[in-house]
C-alpha cells in the first residue's frame, strides 16, 4: 500500500515540476522578446532624429 502511494507522490511531484518548468520557460521568452524590442527601439532613436516614425503606423516591432 505505501509502495503505490509512494508512485502516485512520485508521479504527482513529476508533474509539478514539468508544470513549473514550462512556466519559467514562458517566463524566460517574455523577457527575451522584451529586451529585444527595447534594444531595437534604442537602436531606432537618433540623437534629436527619431527614426522609429519609419515603422509603418499599427506595425509593432
């Protein structure tokens, strides 16, 4: 009896970990596509030139 709740504790905690793992990469891509688009606007601003207005207007980068 302990031996099948044992497996079941096993299973359950493999599932939570695989749960949590696919939070932290979701995480992970959220901040990447941030720092990208923070990087490309940066690269974007000119000095008193704003370059960014060639963005076509509704275009997101």
């Amino acid at each position: 009896m302990t031996a099948q709740t044992d497996e079941k504790e096993a299973e359950k905690i493999e599932e939570l970990t695989g749960e949590s793992e696919i939070v932290l990469e979701e995480e992970d891509s959220k901040k990447d596509l941030k720092e990208k688009r923070g990087i490309i606007k940066q690269t974007l601003y000119e000095g008193s030139k704003k370059l960014k207005h060639i963005v076509p207007k509704g275009k997101h980068l």
